[in-house]
C-alpha cells in the first residue's frame, strides 16, 4: 500500500493500480477511512487517488494491463508441516505467480514481476520456475527482488527518503533491462547512489540479514538491562557510553520490554530455518537466542509487575497504557502488551486497555482464548479515554512509547488509583523521579529504582 502511493505521488506520469481480493479492504482504500495508519499516508492518497492511483479487486484487469507487477502478499511463519515455528509460509507467493501466469495473455511480451513480500532466500527462483513453466506464447518474464526497509510509523517517511534501495535480478542482458526498468521508476526522486543493484539472492537475504541484525542490538542492549538492575548500573548510561563509540552508534540501544511487529521475530526465525536447512546449526542456535532474549524480556517485566504488586495481581485492575507494538501505527503483531497481558490475566488481574490507535475488537482478537471466551469477557476492557482507563487501577504498565503518554496529568491519574499506586515504565519515556515525588512507586527497565522510592516514603 504505501509503496505503491508514494510512487504514485512521485511519478504521476505512471498509472499505479493497488488490487486486492478483499473487496472490504478496497472499499477500505477508496475512503477517509484506510486500512492503515502510517502518519502522512492519508495525505498521499487523498493527492493521488482518481487520478493515477487506483484501488480495485479487478487483478485480472491489472495484471493484464501492467508492465510491473508488484508480489505484495502476506508471509506468515508456517503454524504447521515442515518448519513449523520458523519457515515462512510461501502459498499466497505461489497462488500470486500462479494467477499471474494464467492469466497474462499470449503475445503480451516482457512482464517483470517485483518480489516485495518478505521471502526466504532463492524465493525469486520459486517464482520463475512457476511462470516459466507456466509461460504462453510469446510471453517471457523477469523476476526482481525489491525488499522494503520501512519501520512502522515512519514509512511515508522513509520512502521518500530512503537509506537505500535494493535491486536484485538476474546477471543477464534481460535482467539488467528489467533492474534498468524498475530503477528508473525510483530515480524519480530518490538519488542515484542510494539505489543498489545486485544479484536476486543477495537481495533477499539482504532483508532478513538487516532486521536480524537490528533486532540483534535490541536483544543486546536489553541483555544489559538485566545486568544493571542487578548491579545498580543504569542501563541508560551504558547506553550513552556505548553509543558514543562510532563503530557501534547510538540507534536502536534503548532497553524496553521487549521488540515487537510483523518483522523482526519472523524474519529471524526465517534465517533460523534456512541456516538449520543449510546444515548450519550454529549459525541457527546464535540468531534464536536473539529471539529467545526477547521472550525472556518480556516474561521478566510480567514478573516484575506480579512481584511488586506483593506476589499476586488476582482481581487487581490494572491499566496498560498502549497496545501497539510502538507508537503511530495500529499494528499489534508480537506486541510487548500481548504477552505482557496475557501473562497478567492468568495470573487472575482485570485489565483496562487504552490505545489511541487499536480497536477494541483487535484487542480481543489477539487476547481472548477460543477456549475460554469467558475470560476476556470477564477481565478485559477497552477504554477511548486514559483517564478513565486508569481509574481506581492498582498500577500503570507502559506497554508502548505513544507522544501523548508523556504529556498525560499523571497527578490526576495518581489521585484516582488504589493506593500503594504503581507504575511500570517498559519504555523508558517517562520522568520517574517527577513520578516518586508524586507518591508512585516507579519500575522501569535497567536500572533499580527502590532506594528514590524509599526516599520519598514509597514502599
């Protein structure tokens, strides 16, 4: 989707149809009301649409009538069969090179299909053998890899002005009239320097290499945190002394409960699978334990939460402020706030959620156990106001690093709350000593607080 929209913005000359099979998620992008939320984006399709954007569930028309055809479908970690809990499940890349080759029409020429889905390595050559096997008269295709390196929350931003953009395609005369084909569209507005080309392969391992090793430095410094609540250190100040060292940089060392999002854990996963595939044990076992830490994060913070609250959350209310996995985007995929919820309800504590960008029946999808409907029904609400979400609460989680958080009246949340009042700071964003003087007893990732809120009376 955004991809596709800011093409259409920067190149206007280019006729940019978005299809989908989903006739509710069309009807979605044709009105003020769109599937997603990416900051900036509803400005971009207001701009484009009816003039060359379209949204449409006529694929056969698209394909058809397109030169480039861009593979945008979901890749989901397989739940069952060979590589279960690891490999990514490549059916929807199949059935979208199936369609594509059965429904191209013969004497059509050149068609260059663009990989922008998240696939396991040598992917692209999955995709060929289909079409070429497929191929009718007259008709040949190339076969690119174009992984997108967006974050949630920034990605208008980051396609308009990208760190780089990769190409990967065959080391033939064809292939490079097709990289040649799709760069072009690029070199509208990004500069030439910053789009790369290479071959199909190394593009796609490219993008997994890329999230491991960033969801790598989270996991790292997160490993730290645990240290330095040991030990008294703060893992703020490590991070600032670290981050100083050019060779490592400062981005991506803020401790937290934990990463989250469609990405990460996925694509990791993924490598895992492939390494385990290429006999490569080692290599499998280093990038799990990335995965690994992760879940040993979140299920720590969780304790820490049972722990404070005197060993047992049983029928306590208990406010998680943001449920996103981080701040300006609705996507809930591997948020902290899932597992961190999820470990609260069995252990008995009534939960009130406030999310300024999930819904209520998100929540519920990603909390309720099929098994056992009554529970959600019974411990979980959903609150449009924060104020209301953390009245009478025994205690604040933190679960997201929303803007507004920061500027909420935590004197009026404090004066509502059962007292002791509790807050718990996965994010690390708020002013904790501001917070103990107020009379809350503060928790937070990487550092010890228990000596300011013994200072300040609060046990």
């Amino acid at each position: 989707g955004p991809t596709c929209c800011i093409i259409a913005q920067q190149c206007p000359d280019i006729q940019v149809t978005v299809v989908d099979k989903s006739a509710e998620r069309i009807q979605a992008w044709n009105s003020q009301d769109l599937p997603i939320y990416e900051p900036g984006l509803a400005e971009v399709v207001e701009e484009c649409r009816g003039k060359n954007l379209t949204f449409s569930t006529d694929i056969d028309g698209a394909i058809k009538s397109a030169d480039l055809i861009f593979i945008c479908v979901n890749t989901p970690t397989k739940t069952f069969g060979m590589g279960r809990g690891k490999a990514a499940d490549l059916k929807y890349v199949e059935l979208a090179a199936r369609m594509i080759a059965d429904t191209v029409e013969p004497g059509t020429g050149l068609k260059i299909v663009v990989e922008k889905s998240t696939v396991p390595v040598r992917a692209a050559e999955s995709i060929g053998n289909i079409l070429k096997h497929n191929k009718k008269p007259g008709v040949s295709y190339q076969i690119l890899s174009n992984p997108e390196f967006l974050a949630e929350g920034s990605a208008v931003k980051d396609l308009l002005s990208p760190d780089r953009v990769l190409i990967g395609g065959e080391e033939t005369p064809e292939g490079q009239i097709a990289v040649d084909a799709l760069a072009g569209v690029y070199s509208k507005w990004v500069p030439e320097d910053k789009i790369i080309t290479m071959n199909t392969w190394s593009s796609e391992l490219s993008k997994l290499a890329a999230n491991a090793f960033l969801a790598q430095r989270i996991s790292s410094i997160n490993s730290i945190s645990a240290v330095c609540e040991a030990t008294g250190a703060d893992v703020s100040e490590v991070a600032k002394a670290i981050g100083r060292d050019t060779r490592i940089g400062p981005k991506f060392l803020q401790a937290s409960v934990g990463f989250g999002g469609s990405c990460f854990q996925k694509d990791i996963l993924n490598l895992v699978y492939i390494s385990e595939c290429l006999n490569l044990p080692e290599v499998a076992e280093y990038w799990n334990q990335v995965v690994s830490f992760n879940t040993f994060q979140r299920s720590r913070f969780a304790r820490k939460v049972v722990e404070s609250l005197f060993n047992t959350v049983t029928d306590k209310k208990i406010c998680i402020l943001g449920f996103a996995f981080k701040k300006n985007t609705g996507d809930t995929r591997e948020s902290a706030a899932i597992y961190v919820s999820k470990h609260l309800l069995e252990e008995g504590a009534h939960l009130s959620i406030y999310d300024p960008k999930v819904s209520a029946v998100q929540v519920k999808l990603d909390l309720e156990d099929p098994e056992r409907p009554e529970m959600f029904k019974k411990l979980v609400q959903c609150h449009k106001d924060p104020y209301v979400a953390a009245d009478k609460a025994h205690a604040l989680i933190v679960c997201t690093d929303w803007d507004e958080f920061l500027d909420l009246d935590y004197k009026r949340i404090y004066e509502g709350m059962a007292k002791p009042a509790f807050l718990f700071d996965g994010r690390k964003m708020l002013d904790h000593s501001k917070l103990i003087k107020m009379g809350f007893h503060v928790e937070t990732i990487g550092t010890r607080l228990s000596k300011r809120n013994l200072e300040n009376g609060v046990h």
